[in-house]
C-alpha cells in the first residue's frame, strides 16, 4: 500500500518572501559575520603536531638512541656507528614493511675492520603514501616522520630524499622537537590563541594526551 505524503501548501507570505529558503539559509546567514578560523597561508603557518607524518628523517646518533635495545641491532649486524650520523643499522625492515618497496634503494659497504656502515639510504617520495609502516618497522628509532609538508618543487629528482639530505632533515628536527611532549593535539591554551572559540573543542579525557 502506497502512502501519499500531503504537503501543506505554502502561504502568500512564504510565497513572496522566500521563508523557506532563509530557513534553510539559517546556518549559512548565522556563520557569516562570525571571525573566520582559517589561517592566511603562507602568510600565516601552523606548526603542525610531533606526530604529523611529513618528509622523513634519519635520527643520527647522538647519545638520545634506545639504550642497551640500540647496541644489541648495532652488535647484530655489525654496524660501525658514529656521533653525527645515521642511526641506520641496515636491517632492510623498512624496505620489507613498505607497500612500494621500490621507493627504498639500501646498501650497506663494509670497512677496513670488518664494521658495516650504511652507504645508499635513498627514499623516492613520487611512489610514497606516507604511510608510515617503514617508521614503525624501524628498530632502532633512526626512520622517522618530521613536521617538514611543504614539499612541492620544480624537479622530480628534488623527491628523491639520500642519506645526506635524511641525516640533515633528522638533526634538525631531533634539534627542534626531540624533546617536546608528544601529544597528539596542542595545549588548550595554545589551541585557543590558534583557533578561538570556533576551533574543535575536546572532551575533558583527551585534552592533553
């Protein structure tokens, strides 16, 4: 059985006046003298959170590494490590854990004294999803997502991050933000003088985490 849905006519006032379209503009009409919360880009830049997943890094050693769960990778693969550089211990689980393994080209070269030193660590960001598995394959903390997302450019080798360019991007960040509290969201205040009274509000439970 079909039922008819009777709508009621609408009146000679509603009629000229348009009242239910302004009704249904209500929102829109409510929102539009309001201060907006967008920011004037690139005049105006956020920082995004420490967990932001950007261009990557290598975190060098710098005494800051996993102790003794650092020492133990580098004794198993037999790595020769050095202040300043690469974490790196040429484990390959980076490569193993992408869905793309091809962005990753790894070697290793071996020393005088039989250490092992990482050579090539060459990231090729074109075929990347920026999804983060290589970062947490990683067991020494050396792979890591940075805050760096302006990442356009004339030339496509520019998105091909080498070990160089992944040790600078990483000492600087370690520089940065290493020692910052790892929160998923800003404190409530800082959020406020970001976004006003207008921006995402949080539950009591998870401001600060």
């Amino acid at each position: 059985m079909i039922k008819k849905l009777r709508v009621k006519p609408l009146s000679l006032l509603e009629k000229v006046f348009f009242l239910d379209f302004l009704r249904g503009l209500r929102v829109t009409i409510k929102n539009a003298f309001k201060p907006t919360i967008t920011t004037h880009y690139p005049y105006q830049r956020l920082t995004p959170p420490k967990r932001f997943r950007g261009f990557f890094g290598h975190k060098v050693v710098d005494g800051t590494e996993p102790q003794p769960a650092f020492y133990e990778w580098v004794n198993r693969y037999n790595i020769k490590v050095e202040y300043g550089k690469s974490r790196c211990v040429v484990c390959m689980r980076c490569k193993r854990a992408c869905p793309v393994p091809q962005l990753f080209e790894i070697e290793g070269k071996k020393l005088p004294d039989g250490k092992r030193v990482v050579s090539v660590f060459n990231m090729n960001l074109l075929l990347c999803t920026y999804c983060g598995f290589c970062v947490d394959a990683c067991p020494v903390d050396c792979l890591y997502q940075t805050d760096l997302h302006e990442t356009a450019s004339y030339s496509r080798k520019d998105a091909v991050l080498t070990l160089e360019v992944l040790e600078r991007i990483g000492r600087e960040w370690q520089r940065r933000r290493e020692r910052e509290p790892d929160l998923i969201w800003p404190p409530e205040e800082e959020r406020l003088k970001l976004w006003g009274e207008n921006g995402l509000k949080l539950p009591e439970t998870q401001r600060g985490k």
